[in-house]
C-alpha cells in the first residue's frame, strides 16, 4: 500500500461498516470479508464515471467560448453574495447533531469517535435515499477526518473514508469534492499520477464557485510539484481579481500564484502579489502556514526580499475592522475576502498542515 502507488484508481479501499478498518475490495464489487472484525460486506460495483455538473443556463449556450463567459460572470456574482451558512458544500462550523466531533485534531478520542459517527452518516444517508442533509453529514464528517489523518501526517488513512463517500454520496457536487480531495491526499502522498487520475474525475468547469476553487487550488497544487507554471497561473490567475474564489481558499490561491510567479522568474510581480497578502493577513500565521510548505517552498524567499527591500506593509487591523466603512473600491473587498477566508482557515484548527 505504501510503495508509492497507494491511490492508485485501480484499487478500491473502503471502509469496513461494521468496525471502520479499511477494506480492500474489487470494482466488480461482491462478497468482500473485513480482516479486523470478519464483517461480510456485499458491495456493488463501482460506478467509475467522471463528474458532469449541468446548469440549465450554460448547457443552453451552444458557443463554448461564450458558454465560459457566462461561467466566470456566475461565479463572480455567486463571490459578491457569498454567505457560507446557506452554502451545503462549505466546511464551516459544526452541523447540529455533531456537537460531540468538536474536538481538536490531535485530540486522542477523535479518531474512535468520529469513524463511529461516520458509519452512522452513512447508515442514515443510505436508508433516507440519499436525502440533502445526510449527505451533508456525511460529507462535513468525512472532510473532519481527513484533515485529521492529514495533521497526523497519515494521508493513505484517509483514501478510505474519503473513497467510502465519493461511494455513498449521490449529489454530484458533493462526489466532485470528494476526488477533489482524493486528488490531493493522492498528491501529497507523492503519488502524482493517481492524483491526476482522481483530478480527471471531476467536472473542470463546475457552475458553483465552491466546487470551482476547489478544482483550481487542487489542480495547482499537482501543477507546482509538476513544475507547470504557466498552468498554475491558467488556474489561480496571474493578477488577484482574474479569478472569482470562495472565501476561505483566497489565501491558498494567492500563494499558489506567488509561487508560480517566482519560477517563472517574475520576482517584482511575486512580491507584488505576496505584499498584497501581507497587508491582509497575520504575519505570523503565514509564517507558520509557510514554514515546512513543500508546495510553498518560493514564497518564503519573495517574503524575505520584500523585508529586505524595506516595504511597509499597512496595518492588517485597518482591514479587520473596516468590512462597513466607506472605500468601498476593489482592492478593500477583496481584503475583507481575505478576512474572511483566514478566519475560517483559522477555525480549521492547524491549517498550515493541511497546505503543505
Ligand atoms: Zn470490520
């Protein structure tokens, strides 16, 4: 499992039901009998299909080139009303009901607790038919438990919990996150091209700006290990505004750009970009974020040179606690983007870890 082709799409390893251990089953599906607790699961066969979102609105737009268009303008619209409690693909909060999964990442109760309700989700999501809200249980546990394994440095623990509801879940938006992630645990794990394979699964031109950002972020992230450059700034934009972003992945965008900017040899534009980050974000929470980064390894030298150059960064409370007041010209919505994006990063406790 371990030799460097442990997510590779051939496989399938879900989780056991009955006791939560992974289970290596076949993509015909049939009998498969648990190791750990001897649990006879009947499985059916896995549906390998790739993710198509449709919107009746573009689907109707037969030019490609206009179609794309109209694409970017939704999805700037959907960032300029963007409100995360209403939004069912958004990782925020605690979803009532799961007030006991509250708990830290490292905390030793977690993992124990989590898998069992984890089995519950999907136990209830599958006897309601697939109903929205067990599919959003299901999925928000599903992402707690990944970032757990990914902060204890054990990516392949969570392909099968992430594998398991890419399985249950039926909402394409919901699967489409999920090889979004299986992607970048497969990435971080130095697997690239299974990381590729879960990345061609999804949808590269979803109509819903969550499911947009995570496709971008994702895709750069395996495009920096790559050393493709110019595609990393295809994805995130070579200028903050090219690309509309959910809030809580702006910063993760920025850097990427940083990044690509800086081994394309664009030094004055990397730092032009990272200063703009700066003026919007803690100086010590990026520096944590960026300290151990592999995918960030550039960033660190442009940070270095702006210090050495002098540069004043403003204040970061101005943005802080200015969302209301006058100015309200792009440059400040964006920061209150930033804002609001960090604090949420900030709510996933650790963050930094989740990034590298
Ligand atoms: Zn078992």
């Amino acid at each position: 499992m371990r030799d460097g082709k442990s997510f590779s799409t051939d496989l399938r390893v879900l989780i056991c039901r009955l006791c939560g251990a992974p289970l290596t089953a076949s993509r015909e599906g049939g009998e498969t009998t648990c190791d750990y607790c001897g649990a006879v699961s009947v499985l059916s066969r896995c549906r390998d299909e790739r993710v198509r979102i449709t919107d009746p609105t573009l689907q109707g737009e037969p030019d490609p080139e206009k179609r794309e268009r109209l694409r970017m303008a939704s999805l700037e619209r959907q960032m300029e009303t963007y409100d995360e409690e209403k939004n069912p693909y958004a990782y925020y909060g605690t979803p009532s009901g799961l007030e006991h999964l509250d708990l830290e990442y490292m905390d030793p109760t977690l993992p124990a607790i989590a898998s069992e309700a984890f089995r519950k989700a999907i136990a209830d999501c599958e006897e309601s038919g697939g109903e929205l809200n067990d599919q959003r249980l299901v999925f928000w546990i599903a992402l707690k438990l990944k970032n757990m394994w990914v902060i204890r440095d054990r990516p392949h623990d969570a392909r099968p919990v992430i594998e398991t509801a890419s399985e249950v879940l039926t909402d394409p938006g919901y699967r489409q996150l999920m090889f979004c992630k299986m992607a970048d645990l497969a990435r971080k794990a130095d697997d690239l091209e299974a990381a590729r394979a879960w990345l061609a699964r999804c949808d590269p031109r979803p109509p819903l700006l969550d499911l947009d950002s995570d496709y971008r972020t994702t895709a750069a992230a395996i495009a920096i290990r790559q050393g493709k450059w110019s595609r990393v700034l295809e994805l995130v934009g070579r200028e903050r505004g090219d690309v509309p972003f959910e809030p809580s992945s702006v910063a993760l965008l920025q850097l990427q750009r940083v990044e690509a900017l800086e081994n394309l040899g664009e030094g004055e534009a990397a730092e032009r970009e990272l200063g703009w980050l700066l003026d919007a974000l803690d100086h010590d929470f990026l520096a944590r974020w960026l300290d151990g980064s592999k995918m960030l390894a550039s960033c660190k030298s442009v940070w270095d040179r702006i210090e050495r150059g002098g540069r004043v960064s403003t204040s970061n409370m101005e943005h802080r606690d200015a969302p209301g007041a006058s100015g309200p010209a792009p440059d400040r919505r964006m920061a209150v983007y930033v804002v609001i994006g960090i604090l949420v990063v900030l709510c996933i406790a650790a963050a930094a870890y989740l990034l590298t």
